[in-house]
C-alpha cells in the first residue's frame, strides 16, 4: 500500500439520514467540538486529513474549522445542507453550491475546491456541475449498489489517473474502497462497517484488498469519534439503533490503532489537495 487518504465528514448527529424521523427538538447538544481530540490524535501522528464540513456546522464551529487549517489538513465542502442531492434541482444545487463554498472561504481564508456528497448521493450530472463551479476534487464515488441512498457514478471521460483516482482534465475523483465478499462489494474504510469489525478483521481485509489496490482512503464522521451517549428523546428502532451506536464505545482509539498500523507500513498520508 503506497497512499492513504484520511477523510472526515463534519456533521452532526442529528444529519444522519436514518436518525432525522426520530428528532422534534435538536436541543443545544453538538458533537463536533469533540473533534478536537481526534486533531490532537492526528497531531502526535503528524497525519494531515481531508475534512468535509457542511456549511452550518461550519458557521457554528469557526474555531475548529480554522484549528483544522492551521494544523495543516485541508478542508473541503461537504454541502449547503446535509439532503440528498438527487432530491435537488440542478438549479438550486448550482445556488446552495455557491453559498457554501463562500461560506466557508469566508471562515477558512483559503479557497474550498473539495466535496462530498452526503450520503454519497453525488449524480454524474451533478459532477459536472461541480467541475463548471471551480472544484478540482470530489469523493462520492462508491460502488456499493446495495445502499438505498448511495448513487453509482459512471464517471464518462474520466480516466483511471491511479489507484482510487480518476481524473478529467485538471479534476480529480476519489473512490471509496470496498472489497468484494462474495456477490457483493463491502465498505471496509469507514462507517457502521469499520466500527462493526475487529481490528484483526480489518487488518485480514486490508491485505486482501492490497491485492487489486495500491492506495486507501479512510472515512468517518464526529459522532464515530467519541463515546459520548447522544440524547435522543425518541426510543429508536433496533436497526436504527444498531446502525448508529454499534461499534461507537472505544471507536477513536480503534481508528488510532489502525492508522498506527498503516503507518507501521511505511504508507504516506497525503491529502486530497
């Protein structure tokens, strides 16, 4: 394995998809600010990340997103809102597009040139319009067809650039790793999945992986990164509760672990810049 990309998708718990029909009242509960001990983490490994922030957690947590630029990471956008974006016009994605990048500019001081979808519910028509706004990377590439809310991008005119890249003139497209177990290919880089496996689990999959994949790339999210219980007034369903709390107790310190393995490995970590 030759590059890894650590990623960060900043959101609250209450933007979760399957969590957003159980909420009347967010109260004045965040979980972002926790991620400062994940910067703390990143810091004593001297990693530098990719952070996607969405616009309104950005503009209520501006400290933390210039902490992430002043200790090197790069910070991308992760959208207006935290709705799925084939649910959009293209006329109003183009507007909220605009919106949020200036938004964050404003507060970064640099310029914002990545995106995520949310939900990786990026649509090729939709990358285009990125491409036309000024982005130069995107990371909403999952072959994962399985998901109800995950799109399969079909990337025409895009060219392999290298392992987990893709790449039309000067932009870049970044895949999130899978591996195929049995019919199906299987996130193993972030998400309910990293959480549910144990560490020797994810290590026996990253060798397997390595077999048709030079480079990997890492995703999580705030709520992944702390212990913290979320209060939640409504009792949630067993699935739902499953999905989002299986896993969370000693998460960081698993992810830790795992980039000190990688490291071990003599990987690089570089950002998405």
């Amino acid at each position: 394995m030759k590059k890894v990309w650590i990623t960060v998708d900043i959101e609250e718990w209450y933007h979760l998809e399957y969590i957003r029909k159980y909420i009347k009242d967010k109260g004045d509960f965040r979980i972002v600010p926790k991620l400062n001990d994940f910067l703390d983490d990143l810091d004593r490994l001297n990693i530098k990340a990719t952070f996607f922030t969405l616009m309104d957690v950005a503009e209520d947590n501006p400290n933390l997103i210039r902490r992430i630029v002043t200790s090197g990471h790069v910070v991308g956008c992760h959208g207006y809102d935290h709705d799925l974006l084939y649910n959009k016009s293209n006329d109003i994605f183009i507007k909220q597009l605009y919106i949020a990048k200036k938004s964050i500019e404003d507060i970064t001081g640099t310029d914002i040139l990545g995106y995520r979808a949310s939900c990786y519910s990026m649509e090729d028509e939709k990358l285009d319009i990125l491409i036309n706004c000024g982005f130069k990377f995107d990371s909403s590439y999952i072959r994962f067809e399985k998901h109800d809310l995950y799109r399969n991008l079909k990337l025409d005119g895009f060219s392999r650039y290298e392992s987990l890249v893709y790449s039309k003139f000067d932009f870049c497209e970044y895949e999130i790793p899978t591996v195929k177990i049995f019919r199906y290919n299987i996130p193993i880089s972030g998400g309910g999945y990293i959480r549910l496996f144990p560490m020797w689990l994810l290590k026996k999959l990253l060798k397997r992986y390595q077999k048709s994949e030079d480079n990997f790339l890492l995703y999580v999210h705030p709520f992944e990164l702390t212990d913290v219980d979320i209060p939640i007034s409504n009792k949630l369903s067993l699935k739902d509760n499953f999905r989002m709390n299986i896993g969370r107790k000693g998460n960081r310190k698993k992810i830790v672990r795992l980039l000190e393995y990688l490291q071990e490995n003599g990987v690089e970590f570089c950002t998405m810049s």
